[in-house]
C-alpha cells in the first residue's frame, strides 16, 4: 500500500481525486480504489517540547536556570491533533511505500518528515520515502506532479536547514525570553517580555523608524529652474545641477542649502544666452514585471488594495485552497520553470475567459513568447504565483478574492506581450558656466504596459524592474547640440527636507524582504545581497500581526507605531538582539544548509556560544526602559510562556 502523507485535509483531497475510485472514507484518510492511501498532518502535528518536559524545575522561571539547552531535543504531539498522529500511526505501519506530500517549502518538508521519523520508520522503508510536490490542486496539475516524484533523501538538506531554524528558534526565544520577562519583574513590568530572532528585529526597526521622526529637524533647502525658450517661442525647463565649488555648501544628499547661492544663479541666467552642450536620444526597452512571489504581491496588494499581509495570505490561500485558481501561493521564488511554458495556451484560455477584463482594449497575448521568468536557474521547490488552468468565476469570489485572483493574472499575462518601448531624451545645457539638465519619454510601442494603462497600482511593478529617473520629464521641442536658446528667467524653488515616513504594511514588508538596506556592516551586507529577509514568506505576515497582539505595536490610520512597551523593550535589549543583522545572518547559514554548503553543527555551535553571552548580559542589568510601563498585552502566566503555533513564539 502506497500511503501519501499531505500536510493539509485541502491537499490530501486533491491527491486522492486523481487516483482510482471508488473512494472509502475513513477517519482522517481516504483509501483509493486500488487500495492505496492518502491521509494528511493538519499543519505541524507535533511541536519543540516544552523547557519542563526536559526538568520538571524548569516549570519555575529562574535565571539560574539559563540558558536550557537540551542535549537530546525532544518532539510532543499537539493535544488539539493528537487524534490525526494516531491514524497516521496505523497507517504507516501498513504501508510498503511512504510519500511525503508536504506543501513546497521548508516548512512543508520537515512537517512531514518529523512526523515519518516520530512515528519510527527506519531502514529501507525510510530511504524508500518519495517526495511529492504539488503547487496546484487542480486535478491536471496533481497527475503531472505524480508523474515527477523524486526521492525524499534529495531533500534532506532542506528538512536539516528547517529543523536548524526550529531548533534554534526555540533556544534563542525561550531563554531570552525567560531572562528579560524575569528581569521585567524587577523594575515592576507585569508581563511577559517576548524576544524573538524575527520579531525582535522587525520590531527595532519600528522603534527607530518612530525615533528617528520624533527627533526629525526639518531644514530648507534650495534648486533653480532654468526657464528656456526656443527661437519659434517653444518653451521647456531645466534644472540646476550645482557644480564642485558648490560642494561645502551642499548636504550628503547633494542639496544646496544656502539660499544666497542659488538667488546668485537665478540672477546670472536670467535673460542670458543658453547652448545645447549636449543632447543625447536612444531608444530603450522596459521587459515585463516578473510574476508575483508572496512578498511582492503582498506589497503590491497593500499599495493597491490596503490590505494587510496577513490578509493577502488568507485570501491566496482560499484561491488556492477553496477555489483552485492560483498556484502554492507561499513562494519566495518570481521565476517558473521552463516545462510550464507548454501550460501557457490552457492557463492564457482560462484567464481569457473569466477575466477578460484584464485584456479589454489591448492586444491578444502571445503565447510563444518566453519572458525572463522562465528560467529553471532560479526554481527549486516552489515557483512563482500564477493562474491555474480552472477558469475562474469572478461573480463567485469575495471582493477581495477577485481583487488578487485579477492582480496576478494580468502580471502572469504580461509575460506574454513584448517589451515596453520608449525614446528617452537627455538634454544638458550650459548657461553662464552653469549645468542645467532635463530628459524627456516617448512612448513608442507599449507592449505589456498595455495591460496596466487603467491601473495605478503598477506602480510597484514597473518600478522594481526599472532603474530610470522619471521624475521631472516633460515634452521637449525640436532641439539640437549646439543650438542657442534664451532662458527667459531662472526660478528659486525653497523646498524642505522631509521626514521619514512611518511604516505601513507595505513597507514594513519591503523592509522585510529588503533587509540588507538596514544593515550597516559593509561585510554583512554584502552577504545579504543574494539572502536578505526577515522571516520567510509563510511566516512574515504572522510576525507582523504577531507583534500587534502581544501589543508591541499599534495601527493609527495607515501607519505602524510602537507601543511604549514595544519601545521599552528595545530599550532594554542589546543591539544584536535588536537590529537585523543576527537573524539575516541566520537565514543566509539556513540557506547554506539546505543547499549543502554548510553542516548543521557549524551553524549550532556558534550559536550556542553567542546565546551563553546574551543571557550572562541579560542577567547582569535591569530593563529600566520599562519602568512604570504599563503591560498593553493579555495577561499570560510566567510559568510558560505563549503558546506556540510553529515556534513563534521563538520568531
């Protein structure tokens, strides 16, 4: 008996409709007709044993106690599933072949696995164990992916790398936040203080966002406009652009700060004789977004719709889940693999027929073309979010449903037009020694901006896969090097510097991902070029939302603040517990692991050692930060700290 083990109730259905029927239902599994099985985890059916399972001392939070560090690690069934382990229990002991069917990802893959190994299966039976990855539930799509199982020991580096970051998780989450809750109490804080290696940072990076508006001085600064005129009376701008000399009167952002130096450019060119020095037209050519991953939807969805991370995620998962519509819609990945190119006729049909909206007043998409995301360098587990072959009915779905399945249908349909082509003029002129410069765009041939013509939400898209300056582009007249013009009256323009932003949804996600601009060790930024990211893509929206409830942090309107708790405790936390670096380093090791550059011990040692300095730290000074501040978040008991779904308590 062949016995699949998918990670949902929503997978494992999908599994067993392809294969024979009749079908038996059983209590918690479905037998096919030809006797094979498939049964399913409901999420992680087993978590990291509590510090007490280890010492029944620990059951008391004691500094003395810190850091716990068990030395053989012990797994215990989650009471709420514990039924599920059973079945899976008698299952597996019947099977011949054992499948794991967990979702495409790091997660997915030890979710299952840690079950296989809990349940003892050794030997022959365990090296047999196939892997079986599924990014579409739709029954075309679970044929194909039967057809292509590998074997589960190609993916023992991504179970290591996922086990490496639940263990270590539980380590640094559960004796930080042990020894800051204990200290807490000190100063009179009435509550737990809960760190984590994902949370913590992310949370730092709010505070000092607040701090650094909070003590925002605004200063003024200046730019001149060269206000130009052809012979025929054809008028066109240009701006200043301060020379060398101009340097010690400037700002490390290049703006000029001196009001008497820019009315003294105003008063020399205006009236004066202005030449072409240098004129320079090109043709360019702008390729399509590339198709969504999770983050970049969830940015984009937040710019567009204002919906949270979390919400995005829930929405996708009913498109994938309920609705079969989108393909696995926790990926990391903007790319697909090539062999799905030959998909691309029955998907284009699919959204053709239940959006058609999307292509309402463009071109028909050309199925033979082949963009930049179809690239098998750049796939491994799991692959960009694109529409399935169902057609969707969009009268069926919520608003929020239609609004997502839409948005990544048209950038999967993007990759189907050729590229966006303009004329790009670049103009510099010299008027009294002075540089003036402007440029101006020419649309020539739209392509697959087309499709975004009646959308301002593309904005997002457009700009992650372009680097040209837009700003300040105008129509030009007819010009020529060398031509002389008169510039009619150079402008003053006082403008003041402005504050940042606090975070919203959107750019607290774009921080996320972008880590590395966060970073100020030259080293440390550079390895994270290639890995940056806080948390991964199924677990990003949870920390933020995560970090509200235990009331670090605060809505108002569109902006996200810190609490005075949330404040109080990175305060009281040393930096590397507060700042990106850490856990952006931990993410890059988890990397090097699942892809069998590094061992696991290599990367636990280490930590290990670092984790005895943080808690000697911890122990030897009082979080007075959070004197006198009041406990924002619901009471929990100290003897154990907050329930975990997936160590999040660690993250």
């Amino acid at each position: 008996m062949i016995l699949y083990i998918a990670e949902k109730p929503s997978l494992g259905r999908a599994i067993a409709d392809v294969l024979p029927k009749p079908h038996k239902k059983g209590d918690g599994f479905i037998t096919a007709a030809n006797g094979d099985c498939v049964s399913w985890c409901i999420g992680h059916l087993l978590e990291q044993a509590e510090p007490d399972a280890y010492d029944d001392a620990f059951k008391s939070w004691k500094l003395e106690h810190l850091p716990i560090v068990p030395q053989t690690w012990k797994l215990q069934p989650k009471p709420k599933t514990r039924g599920q382990l059973s079945v899976l229990r008698k299952l597996v002991k019947q099977a011949s072949v054992i499948i794991n069917a967990g979702d495409p990802d790091r997660e997915g893959q030890l979710l299952v696995d840690e079950v296989i190994s809990y349940l003892g299966v050794k030997g022959d039976k365990l090296n047999q164990v196939q892997r079986l990855l599924i990014s579409d539930l739709n029954p075309q799509a679970v044929k194909r992916a039967l057809g292509q199982l590998r074997s589960n020991r190609e993916f023992v580096p991504l179970s290591t790398s996922a086990l490496a970051r639940s263990r270590a998780d539980w380590l640094y989450g559960m004796n930080m936040t042990r020894a800051y809750t204990i200290q807490g109490r000190k100063v009179g804080y009435q509550g737990v203080l809960s760190v984590g290696r994902v949370q913590t940072p992310l949370l730092g990076l709010v505070v000092r966002r607040d701090d650094e508006i909070a003590n925002f001085i605004p200063k003024a600064f200046y730019e001149v406009l060269a206000h130009l005129l052809t012979d025929q009376q054809q008028a066109f701008s240009a701006k200043w652009q301060p020379s060398e000399a101009c340097k010690p009167y400037m700002d490390e952002d290049d703006r000029v700060l001196a009001r008497g130096l820019a009315e003294n450019v105003v008063s020399r060119i205006t009236g004066k004789s202005a030449e072409v020095t240098k004129l320079e037209a090109k043709d360019k050519r702008q390729n399509p977004p590339l198709p969504y991953s999770l983050s970049a939807l969830q940015i984009d969805a937040a710019k567009r719709f204002g919906l949270s991370a979390k919400e995005v995620l829930d929405t996708c998962q009913s498109l994938y889940e309920r609705h079969k519509l989108i393909t696995y819609p926790r990926s990391d990945s903007r790319y697909l693999p090539k062999e799905q190119h030959a998909l691309a006729p029955k998907v284009l049909d699919a959204v053709l027929k239940g959006a058609a909206g999307l292509v309402e007043g463009c071109d028909a998409p050309n199925a033979t073309l082949k963009s930049k995301a179809w690239d098998d360098s750049k796939v491994d587990a799991h692959h960009a979010i694109v529409p399935t072959e169902k057609v969707a009915n969009l009268s069926a779905l919520s608003s929020n449903e239609a609004k997502l399945y839409q948005h990544v249908a048209r950038q999967y349909l993007a990759q189907f037009y050729p590229a966006y082509i303009y004329a790009e003029t670049a103009v510099e002129v010299t008027i009294e020694g002075g540089l003036f410069t402007t440029k101006a765009r020419q649309d020539k041939a739209l392509g697959w901006k087309q499709l975004f013509k009646r959308t301002t939400a593309n904005q997002s898209n457009t700009d992650s896969n372009n680097n040209d300056d837009d700003d300040n582009e105008q129509s030009l007249p007819p010009l020529v090097k060398g031509q002389i013009l008169q510039c009619e009256r150079g402008e003053l323009l006082e403008k003041m510097t402005q504050a940042p932003k606090h975070f919203t949804d959107a750019t607290l996600l774009g921080a996320m991902t972008g880590i590395s601009r966060y970073v100020t060790d030259s080293d440390i930024k550079k390895i994270l070029k290639e890995t940056d990211g806080l948390g991964t893509e199924a677990t990003r929206a949870g920390i933020i939302e995560l970090l509200f409830k235990r009331g670090y942090l605060v809505r108002q309107g569109k902006a996200i603040k810190a609490t005075p708790v949330g404040v109080g405790l990175i305060r009281s936390l040393p930096d590397s517990a507060t700042t990106p670096d850490m856990t952006a380093l931990w993410e890059n090791s988890l990397d090097a692991i699942s892809q069998k550059r590094l061992k696991y011990d290599a990367f636990m040692q280490p930590l290990l050692s670092q984790l005895d300095g943080l808690i000697t730290q911890a122990s030897s000074q009082l979080p007075s930060a959070l004197q006198g501040v009041a406990n924002s978040a619901p009471k929990r008991s100290f003897k154990k700290p907050y329930k975990k779904k997936t160590n999040t308590i660690a993250r």
